[in-house]
C-alpha cells in the first residue's frame, strides 16, 4: 500500500518536471483587449464598443478562426471596463498587456483615457488603436499607438468652412462643456479656425457649463444677446437635446451645428422633432449609407435593435485594421513581444484602407487621413450624407 | 467556530518572522514553478493575479483550477512553513527583540519588501496594482487624521490631491523634461530621482497652504457645515485647473517621467505611516481626539485648540498632496476630472470601511477596497452593487469601520511567540 | 494680603441679558473657596467668565497680579487655572491614561517636528507625562482603570478622573463645579477624601461650586452666595449659615445641617 | 432708452431663468432638510431617490399616456401622474430609512452618510443593470408653449415648474404646521427624546419623513423630467450634492432656509455665468458658498443645537 503511494508521488513529481520537455508550449491563441467605458459616464459608448467587438468576433468564429501565415488561430477579445475612469483605464491596459498577452488593444475611446493608456501601450510596445480619441496627444510621439479617427484640428476648421460657405455666416457662438477634454479642445480649434476666416471678435460668445450640467439657460440667453448668427456646439448626445429645445424656448432662432460627438443615434431619438434640419460633422452617415457601411449598419440594428453610432463603426475599422495588421505580419512565432512588433509594423505600412467609415492611411505619428463628413438630420430623424472634405 | 478557534490556537505560535518565511516560500514557488508547472497542470493559462480572484469570475470552469492553484501555491506552503519553521523563526524573533526596536522594525520591514518585490515582480499589472494601493494607503491614513482623529467630515481631500499632484507634475517637467508647454528641462534628468522627493514635499506643501481655506473657517464651525465648505473648496480647486490653459485645463497634463517605481512609493508610504503614527500617538496628536471629543474641556484642559485644528489639516493635506505627486508619477497622466466627487466616495469609503482613528484600519480598508475594485472586475456592473453592499454591511455591524481605535503596537506585533506555558493539546 | 486671583467688578451681558453683575473675588494661596447659589443664579457663568470661555463684558481678572481677561481659554488654563465641569465633559473615546497625559499638552516644548519624528526630546518629555500620569492616577484612585475607555468607568471614577486631568494641568487655582454631584455617599466619602489630599500635597487653591451644604461647610474657608448673578453675601461658613439673607434667598426651605 | 430696456429685459430673463433652477434646488433640498430635523443626519442617497423617482415619473407617465390619451384632458394626466409617483417614490424613501438608516440611528453620522451614498450608489448601478445604458427622454406631458412676452422668452412649462414648487413648499408648510404628524416632526427636531412621550414613535416619524421627502423628490423629477428631458441612473449624483450644499447654506434643519437658499444657488449659478465668464462659474459661485459659510457659520437660519454632535 504504503509502496504504490510512494511510487505515485514520485511518477507525479517526475511527470512535473519532464512534462515542459514532453508538451511542447501552450497553444498561441490570438488576444485583442479591448478597453470600454461600459460603466461611469458614458456607458452607451461602451456599450457599443462592445457590441461591435462582439460582432467582429463573431465573424472571425465563423470562419474559423483567424487565418494568419496559413494557419488558422482561436480569436480571442478580453473586454475590460475602464469605468470611464483614467487610472482604471491605464490598470485595464496594464492588465492586458501583462496579464493576458493581449496582441493589440482597441480603446480607449475618449482622449481622456486614451492619453494616459496609450502611455502603457506605448512603454509595453503593444499596439493600441483609439477609434474615438481625436485629442493629438493620444499618439504624439508614441510609434505604438494609433487611432481610427480624424483630429480636432482638422475637424475644427470642416466645420468653421461649412457654415461659412453654406449660409454665408459671419458672427458664430460657440457653447460647450468646460470640464470635459473633447469638446473643449474642439472649440477651441474651431474659434481660431472661425476667427482667423472672419476677424478677431468674430465669435462673438464663447460660453461653457461644466459636465452633468442640463440647465444652459443663462448662457443661452447670453448667446441670444450676443447676435450670433449660429451657434456650434461640440456636445455630446446627452447634452445636445437639452441645449436645442433651451435654445428654441429662449428665443434662438438660427441654426445649430455640431460635431461628431453628435453621431449617436440617440441624438435624434432624445432631441425629436427640434434637431430637424441640423448639421453636424462626422465620421461617417448611416442614411443613405452603401456597400459595406450599409451591411455594417444593417447587421447592427438587426442585432442590437438599433442603427449603431460612429462609435462603433470605428471601433468596426479598428478592429478590422487590427486584423489585417495581424494578416499582414505574416507569421505569428507565438512570442508575444515579437509579433507585437511585427503587428505594429505591419499596422503602419497599411495604406488606403478601405473602412466603413472611409479610406484611412496612417501617418507617421499613427493618425490616419481621413475625410469627414458633413450630415444633415433630415425630416425623418434620420443622418443623412450632405457633404465631405478630405484633407 | 471551534474549528477556527482551533486553528488560531495553532498558529499562535507563529512569530511575524514566520509568516514572512512562509510568505517567501510561497513566492518562491510561484516564481519558479508557477508558471511553467502548476498553472499548467492545474489547466490556467497563466499565473493567476489577485489570487484567482480575476480568472473565476470571468470564467467558471476555471475556479477548481484556480482554487487548487491557490491552495498548493499559497496556502500550504504559508501554513506548513510558518507552523514548521518555528522552531528557528521564534528564536530568531527573540534574536531581533534583544535589538533595538527601530532596528528590528527595519530588518523586518526590508523583509517585507523584499517579498513583496518579489512577489508584484512576476506580473507588472500586479505592480501597478500594489502601486495605486500604496498610494491609497497614504492617502486613507490622512484622511484618517482629519476625519477619524479629528472627527471632521472633510471632503476636500481630493482637492489636497490634486494640488499635490499638479503642483509636483509641474516642478518635474520644468525640472527634468522636455516639454512643449514648460521648455526644455532645467536640470539633469538624472537628478530626478534624487531631487524627486523635494519636488513631493513642495507639493505637500502648496496642499497644505490650500487646506488653510478649510482649516480657517474651522475655529469657527464644524460638523456638517465645514463638510460643506471643504466640498466647496474641491469644487473650486478642480474648476481653478480647469480654466488654467497653462497646465492643460481639462484636456489634463501628461508627460511626467517616470520617478515613482515601487521603492520610492514603498518608502513614502512607511515614512507616512510612521510620522503620523508618531503624530498621533503623541500628546500633540491626542489632542486632535480631544478636539473631537469636546472641545470646550479641551481648551480648558491647555489645548491650543486653534492650533491643534490647523495641524490636522494642514498636516492631513500635506500626506493627501504627497500622495497626489506619487499618483501622478505612477499614471504619468492627470486631469481635473481625477479628483472629483468619484475620488472622494472612494476615499471615503475607504477611510469609514477601514475604521476611524486607526492607522492599521485605514491600511486595512485602502488595501480591501483597492483589491476588491480589482477582483470584482469582471463582474463590470455588478461590482457597483457588491461593493456597496459590503460597505453598508460593515457601517451597520461595526459603525466606526472593521478595525476602529486601534494603534499599531509594533513590539508586539513582532516579538517572538512562545508556547504558553501550559502544554496546549493539539 | 498677596492674593493669588483677584476678580474686580466683573460684569457680564447675554445679548441683553445681564447674567453677572460687579462680581469682586480675592481667592488667597491655598485657600478652598466656596460658591453657593440658587438654580440659574449664574455660578457656572462666574466660572465660564473667570477661565475665559466668555470675556466678561467688563471687569478685569487678575491671576497672580497680571491681568488674564481676554485671553483665549487654553492660555488661561496654561496660566494656571484648572477646572472640571458640572455635566462630566470627558473626551468619549479616549482612555482614561490618555486623558491625563492631554492636561500636560501645554507643559510640552517639544513642538510639531518633535512629535513627527519621535525626536529624543519628545520622547524624554512623553515618558516624564507618563510617569507623572500614572502618579495622578495612584492619587486619584483610577490607575486600575488606565487602558479603560471613559465611558466605561462608573459615575465616581470619572469625576475622579475629570479632577485628575485639572489636576494635571498643574493649576495654582483649581475650579470644581459640582465635584459631588450625582455621586453615591460612598463615593462622596471619597470624593471629600480626594479634595482634602489634593489641597495637602499641592500647592492649589480651590474654588467650588456645590450643593450639598454640608460638603461645602465642611471644606470651605469662604464662602459667597451668588443670587441673579450679584454676590449677597461672602464669609466664613458659620457666618453664612446665619445670614438672614441668604437664609431667605436661597436656603430658606432646606435644612441647613 | 432701447439699450436700457434691452438689459433690463436682460436681467428679468435670467430671473426667470434662476427662479427654475432654484425650483429644483429648492424642493430637493427641503428633502434633506427635513430628514436632518428628525433624525440629524443627512440622507445622502436623496438625489438618487429623486432619480429613482424620476424614473418612475417616467413610467408612470409613459404608461397614462399611452392608455388615457383622449380619454382624459392633459391636466388630469399630469396630475394623475405625479400623484401615484409620489405614492410610489414616498415608499423608496421609506425603504432606504428601513434599510439603511435605522440599524444607523445610534451609530456615527458619519457611518451614516457612507451608508446613504452606498444604497444611492446601489440605485444607480442597479438602474443601470435594469434599463442599460441607454438614455431616456421624458416624454412631455403638455404641449410646450413659448410665450414672448416683451423681450422675454418664457414658456408654459417653465412657469408651471416655478408655479407648482410654491404650491409645493407652502403644502408642506401647512402639512407641518397642522397635522399631527408635522407637529411631531416639528417636535423631533427641537427634542430627539420627548417626542416619544408624545405618544408618536420615531419608527412612525423617522420613515414618514423620509416618505415626503422622497414623495417631494419625484414631484421634483417629474418637473425636471419636462424641463430636462433626458433621463440618465447619474443625474441625481450633482444636482444631489447641490441640493445638500443649499439645506446648509439655508441652516440646518431649518425647511424655510434650504427653500430660501435653494433659490439662492439657483440665482448665484445663473448670475455667476451671466456676469463673469461662465468658464468660471463653478469657481466663482463655490467661492461665494464658502466665504458665505466662513462668515456665517450657522447658515442662514441654523440654530445652535445643544445637543453635541456625535462622531
């Protein structure tokens, strides 16, 4: 008795130790994290971020796996949350990279997490791809980090040259959110774009509220005074409702524009009737959308029950630039610092893309070029294509 | 219970210096087998973090591999040499009680980050982990002085942060970086790490004038008006660094080098523990608790009440700013929306989950708030409710937090553990 | 006559509330002093004004022939004016060893960068605290209950400890208001036990206020009656205890023994 | 002249503006008031009771819109609406006093207003898991109708919000000053301990209150939900901690100074971006509380209680 337990503890302990030398190494399965903000501010963002992730998935599954150098590998996504928090952002990434030997990461989606992230992604040389984050500081200098989308300094300036052309306008308002990264450095870009058409004072006021304010009545009234002709707003789909009908019951009158923090469907869905008629800039259109926008857009809504933002189309893009990063790389060795190297220079030789939401070629500093799009919320709620401006 | 009580009698025996030596084998196996042998065998695909916590929640299937993982890893190996080595650790104990305490102290504490080095070294998401919680310890336990020891409600404390933060984040990029905004660098970027603690201390400092704003309307009021006041107060600090372009505004500042690896952070912590361990301790400290209690009889029993008032602030915001500096080193990223009222439920929560006027129980309820926020993580949403719950338990249960009153009595803490006299039957 | 605190027409309003009215006091070294009155006649404010908690509306304080009106409660503490407090006012969660160390924060010069880094000064001076804590406690009888937290301790044994912590403070005029109050007759025994010792092995004056008469004659050299806030009358107890005045005002009903 | 009248135009539009915004500040903060009367301890979770409540609001009145459109007339909708959410909100209230606050009533305030952020930040992410993420609109519950008055804008809602949160505050007023019950919440905030020889218990006083104020909370919603249509499980979190800023600044316990300093918060935010840039409206209007409260230290109608505050 007491012989058949020694003997088994000893096969057990040699088994132990040869067993590294008789199975040979663990089987690479390919690992995209993606970083979301599913709670904290903005959970709608997440949401969609991962809806779209989960799409992709899906088709990778159902063709078997990813084929990379001939060979088929198991896809695997690591969905963390970031609680739309920086730290848990940068923990998130953290863990990805270290932990889970994620190959690339998608995300962070706002710039005020994507800046810190893209810090981790950068130093652990893994690739990351922000589609949202238009801050020039998520991939300044960074080699490793990229993103899906256009700046705000080429935003600001669509926008400043659209209304100046289409209504022939000299005397704008600007009102946005202060404490919130993205919409301030976008109105920023546009008063300078703006004034540097029409003369210094030509914004005529520049107004701001803080984050998770709804009443904007007394900036409102402000603009109304002021005698702007329009009034361009970088808000987000929360906010943008709540500012239109304040506007309208204040007594403005004049157009309002936005930009493409305005591409939720939601925007329409919340504001109704009163958004009508106005325009924004974006990443891409969904009415009137073809090709693969509009199977995109299709599967989407037959999906999830409804048409996706531009979230995530390019979270779609960054996902799909991914993956042809990982095909283009050739060869996976199954040592994760090397094909992480060979996926970002793969990811930066890509050129003319042929995304949902456009053509991209990438920059040096990882940026792609890209056009936006002009979009007018027609008489059906829905966004329609009005016009473009490529760089 | 009579198990535990059992297994209590048991391990009793155990001097500090045990568990360490239990600890270290334990780390030791994982740094050498872990990877390549047990969680293979065990079907994990990686050394699991947190102990598991990660890898069972997001899947099930794993959670027997995970639990024997952390049974044949951790627990056994702590256990059987802590209980087993004994007979050397409690000799060597009553080797380093015949030193003197301080000395003591230091050999065990090297010991400890020894272990702990090795231990977050096999991962450095676990390093970034114990990071973060180091500094929620510093700032927990200064919290603590304000609001435990001193028995305000003060939410200012992620105002504290933030100046700290900013005001170190800017000293080290004119200092030691090239920077877009502040030039090229002043000095050496080698002489960060070594000038680095003066930059900390300045932005202790700007904290701890900027407490001045709360700590004067104090001789005055107090309790919930004062709660007000320092909420006013945070507001009014992120809202000044929002309108400051200068330093980024909103869109928040980057780029800081990276001067706070584990040591340093190590070491700033213990530094915060001691001071205001010894603070508190003191009859200068104490007098905090007699504000507290009452200060009518604390005035007319010699305090300086005034004085006392502006100490804990000052003081308390002075730790919250050092700990606001290492916070933006570690993230090398800070924002206004940082240190906002997120920041300070978390703070709180963490400071009344831990326990008032108790520096072991501020440690305690930094530590289990920051490993329970990582552990939940999978359960994304979830998480929001779990973790409240267990707060809410707690405040019902023990209302001034799981350890309240209580000081570290580092003699006894690790002194050697002798059986008791009479044989105590296994 | 050298007198140790000297109180000369001391006044004080309430908004419009006069609560004290040209109140003269000369306490000697050494002297127990008794301050009798009905309810409401304002002895506890007489307190509260002379060790500062309120600055007396006119009037001036002298304590060893300096003048201490208008200093800040705890500088006239420091000074030299111990006191307890009617309703115990005891530190809830404090221990009671704790209590007696506080009452020596202002005999401490070690300062804040001492207590921080635990500077041999500091620590010199804490052990002295601490020696000296533990030989108030032995006088007063609570040293059983040093680790105790306050709240714990029966009625007696934190009056007891309330005049240990005055006692701390190293007053030269030591103010009990209503030392005995609530107390069993046992621990009143000891209470009278306490005071006398007090008064024998320190160099302290005291000043009580009280109730039970008999404790008061007992004890006090002096004695003033204090009606609406006016002093009626001031000698030695049997010169009180026969004073028509006061008998009418204040002791009329009771029985005097 | 023209100028004059354009600025003054100016102001009385803001006034407007300010006494909306007041509105809201000012019936939440009455919630926290109240309960601070009774039990000294404010309700952290009160502006997640108002969101709580405002989701219920919407409920409510998605569903009397769908089935009594046509059958009754606008008003009758509206009122039926905010009555059976004041009855089902008052119950949240209730619930969070259960729950949370009595195993409290002898514990530190402090443990207190941790346990009512808990449970408020229980209601979020519970909110949250129940309905997801997205964003709800409110549906309007009359037809909005923009008046221009002079050189005025306002609308038909906006003077109903202003309108029904006096009617509001002056209902609460007599419910306090004539019922039973008022009387007894009355006599609580002078006297924690005799009110039970009243013959009232604090088990009956401590929930009711917590009941109207909830019931208050989401008459509050269901006003903001027609102002602000766009309900999020974290729009209480700010206008919560706003409101807990105004029952200070009013005194505490005190229901006519957290009404009065409400409407104040209300005028100073309007005013603060009207006058200054509004980049520095938070900075400002936090500046104001603050140097409000350094020199009034009590608040507006704050007494000195006697009791000594608990840990």
């Amino acid at each position: 008795m007491r012989k058949i337990a020694v003997l088994t503890v000893v096969a057990m302990a040699l088994a132990m130790v040869l067993s590294p030398l008789a199975f040979s190494a663990r089987k690479t399965i390919i690992k995209i994290g993606i970083n979301a903000p599913l709670t904290g501010d903005i959970p709608k963002v997440g949401e969609g971020t991962k809806y779209a992730a989960q799409m992709w998935l899906e088709d990778i599954e159902k063709a078997g796996g990813l084929e990379v150098g001939g060979q088929k590998y198991e896809v695997e996504l690591v969905i963390e949350d970031n609680e739309s928090k920086a730290e848990s952002a940068v923990k998130a990434n953290t863990k990805m990279i270290t932990q889970d030997d994620v190959l690339a990461i998608i995300g962070p989606q706002s710039s005020k997490q994507a800046v810190p992230a893209g810090e981790v992604a950068n130093k652990y040389k893994t690739v990351m791809i922000s589609p949202w984050s238009t801050n020039p500081n998520t991939t300044l200098d960074r080699p490793y980090v990229f993103r899906g989308c256009f700046l705000d300094p080429f935003q600001g300036p669509v926008v400043a040259n659209f209304i100046t052309d289409e209504f022939g306008f000299t005397k704008a308002a600007v009102l946005y959110d202060v404490a919130s990264d993205y919409p301030k450095g976008l109105a920023e870009v546009f008063k300078q774009a703006w004034e540097e058409k029409h003369g210094a004072g030509s914004v005529v006021a520049y107004e701001s509220f803080t984050t998770k304010d709804t009443d904007f009545s007394s900036q409102l009234t402000k603009i109304v005074k002021s005698g702007a002709q329009v009034l361009f707003t970088p808000q987000y789909y929360n906010e943008v409702p709540l500012i239109v009908s304040q506007a309208k019951n204040l007594g403005w009158d004049g157009p309002i524009v936005g930009s493409d923090s305005w591409g939720s469907a939601e925007t329409v869905e919340l504001c109704g009737e009163a958004c009508y008629g106005l325009f924004f800039s974006s990443h891409y259109a969904a009415a009137g959308a073809k090709g693969a926008t509009k199977a995109f857009i299709d599967r989407y809504e037959n999906t999830y029950g409804y048409i996706p933002d531009d979230v995530a189309a390019l979270t779609w893009d960054a996902l799909r630039l991914a993956q042809q990063a990982i095909q283009d790389a050739g060869k996976l060795t199954g040592r994760i610092e090397k094909d992480r190297e060979a996926v970002r220079d793969a990811l930066a030789q890509i050129k003319d893309f042929d995304g949902i939401t456009g053509k991209m070629t990438f920059t040096e500093e990882g940026d792609p070029i890209k056009c936006a799009v002009i979009v007018k919320i027609n008489n059906q709620g829905e966004y329609e294509f009005y016009g473009s401006s490529c760089p | 219970m009579g198990i535990l009580q059992k297994f209590k009698q048991m391990f009793s025996t155990v001097p500090m210096l045990g568990w360490f030596l239990g600890i270290f084998t334990a780390v030791l196996i994982e740094y050498f087998w872990g990877y390549d042998y047990i969680s293979y065998y065990l079907g994990l695909p990686k050394i699991p973090v947190l102990f598991g916590a990660l890898i069972m929640l997001k899947e099930p299937v794993m959670i027997p591999g995970a639990l024997a993982y952390d049974l044949v890893v951790y627990v056994i190996p702590v256990l059987a040499v802590a209980k087993l080595s004994c007979f050397i650790t409690n000799p060597g104990a009553a080797l380093l009680e015949k030193l003197p305490l301080w000395l003591s102290a230091v050999i065990h504490l090297v010991c400890f980050y020894g272990i702990l080095h090795l231990w977050a070294g096999i991962n450095d998401y676990r390093v970034l982990v114990v990071k973060l919680t180091l500094v929620s310890i510093i700032l927990t336990v200064s919290i603590n002085v304000i609001n435990g020891y001193q028995g305000e409600f003060s939410c200012s404390h992620p105002g504290f942060m933030a100046l700290g933060a900013y005001v170190s984040s800017i000293l080290t990029l004119i200092l030691f970086t090239n920077d877009k905004i502040f030039g090229t660098a002043l000095l050496p970027p080698a002489l960060g790490p070594y000038l680095f603690p003066l930059v900390l201390v300045a932005g202790g400092a700007a904290a701890a004038i900027g407490s001045l704003a709360v700590a004067i309307p104090s001789f005055r009021t107090r309790g919930d008006y004062l709660a007000i006041i320092s909420l006013a107060f945070m507001f009014i600090v992120k809202s000044a660094v929002e309108n400051l372009n200068f330093i980024g505004g909103a869109r928040g500042m980057g780029g800081q080098p990276d001067l706070a690896p584990l040591p340093v952070i190590f070491i700033w912590t213990l530094l915060c523990i001691w001071v205001i361990h010894n603070f508190v301790t003191s009859i200068l400290g104490k007098a905090l608790n007699t504000v507290r209690d009452d200060e009518a009889a604390a005035e007319s029993m010699t305090v300086k009440t005034r004085k006392t008032k502006m100490t804990a602030f000052m003081f308390g915001a002075f730790w919250a700013g050092i700990a606001g500096g290492l916070f933006a080193h570690v993230l090398t990223y800070i924002n206004p929306g940082m240190f906002s009222i997120n920041r300070l439920a978390e703070i709180l929560a963490m400071v009344y989950f831990g326990g008032l006027n108790s520096i072991v129980g501020s440690i305690v309820g930094a530590v289990s708030i920051n490993v329970l926020g990582e552990a939940l993580r999978p359960l994304e949403l979830f998480k929001w409710i779990i973790i409240p719950l267990i707060l809410i338990f707690v405040m019902i249960f023990r209302p001034y937090g799981l350890i309240s009153f209580t000081e570290i009595n580092t003699k006894k803490l690790l002194q050697a553990k002798h059986k008791r006299q009479q044989g105590v039957s296994p | 006559m050298t007198a140790l605190l000297h109180v000369k027409n001391m006044t004080h309003f309430f908004g419009g509330l006069r609560a004290v009215h040209n109140y003269n006091l000369t306490i000697k070294p050494r002297q127990i002093f008794g301050l009798i009155g009905p309810n409401g006649a304002g002895k506890t404010t007489v307190f509260n004004l002379i060790t500062g908690v309120y600055t007396p509306s006119e009037g001036e304080i002298l304590l060893e022939n300096q003048n201490i009106k208008g200093l800040e409660t705890n500088e006239i503490a420091a000074r030299g004016l111990g006191r307890t407090f009617q309703n115990l006012a005891l530190w809830r969660h404090m221990n009671v060893v704790d209590h007696i160390r506080m009452a020596h924060y202002a005999q401490l010069d070690y300062g804040l960068f001492g207590a921080f880094f635990n500077t041999r000064a500091c620590r010199d001076q804490e052990n002295q605290v601490r020696e000296n804590s533990h030989r108030l406690m032995q006088l007063f009888d609570i040293e059983k209950y040093a680790d105790d937290l306050v709240t714990s301790l029966p009625y007696g044994a934190q009056r007891r400890v309330e005049m240990a912590r005055a006692m701390a403070t190293n007053p030269k005029v030591l103010f009990l208001d209503e030392p005995t109050a609530g107390m069993t007759p046992d621990e009143l025994v000891k209470m009278i036990r306490i005071i006398r010792q007090v008064h024998q092995d320190f160099n302290v004056a005291i000043f009580l206020i009280e109730h039970r008469m008999k404790f008061v004659m007992e004890l006090c050299e002096q004695i003033q009656t204090l009606v609406f806030g006016e002093v009626i009358a001031q000698g030695p107890p049997e010169e009180i205890q026969n004073n028509p005045q006061v008998i009418e005002a204040y002791l009329g009903k009771e029985d005097m023994t | 002249m023209e100028p004059l009248i354009e600025s003054f135009n100016y102001i009385l539009q803001n006034i407007i503006n300010a006494l909306q915004r007041g509105s809201f500040y000012a019936v939440i903060s009455i919630g926290y008031s109240m309960v601070y009367g009774v039990l000294m301890l404010f309700n952290f979770a009160h502006g997640d009771i108002f969101m709580v409540g405002t989701y219920i609001g919407f409920g409510i009145a998605t569903v009397f819109l769908a089935v009594l459109t046509g059958l009754v007339p606008p008003p009758v909708i509206f009122l039926a609406t905010v009555v059976v959410t004041m009855f089902l909100a008052s119950w949240i209230g209730v619930f969070v006093e259960v729950a949370g606050y009595r195993p409290l009533r002898q514990a530190p305030r402090a443990s207190a207003a941790i346990t009512g952020l808990m449970i408020g930040i229980i209601f979020e992410t519970g909110i949250l898991i129940m309905l997801g993420a997205k964003r709800l609109s409110f549906p309007p519950l009359m037809e909005t109708v923009n008046y221009h008055i002079g050189g005025i804008y306002i609308t038909n809602v906006k003077a109903m919000i202003i309108i029904i949160s006096l009617l509001l505050m002056l209902a609460l007023h007599a419910f306090i000053q004539k019922t039973k019950w008022g009387m007894a919440m009355r006599a609580m905030s002078y006297d924690f301990l005799a009110v039970p020889l009243m013959g009232v218990s604090i088990n009956i006083i401590a929930p009711l209150t917590f009941a109207v104020g909830a019931g208050l909370a989401a008459v509050a919603g269901i006003l903001y939900g027609q102002a602000y249509p766009i309900l999020d499980p974290y729009m209480g979190v700010l206008l919560g901690w706003k409101a807990f800023v105004a029952a200070i600044l009013g005194g505490r316990g005190s229901i006519k100074g957290a009404a009065l300093a409400g409407y104040l918060l209300g005028f100073i935010e309007i005013f603060v971006a009207t006058v200054f840039p509004s980049t520095l409206r938070d900075f400002i209007a936090y500046s104001i509380i603050l140097i409000i409260l350094t020199f009034r230290p009590r608040g507006f109608f704050g007494m000195e209680h006697s009791t000594k505050l608990r840990l």
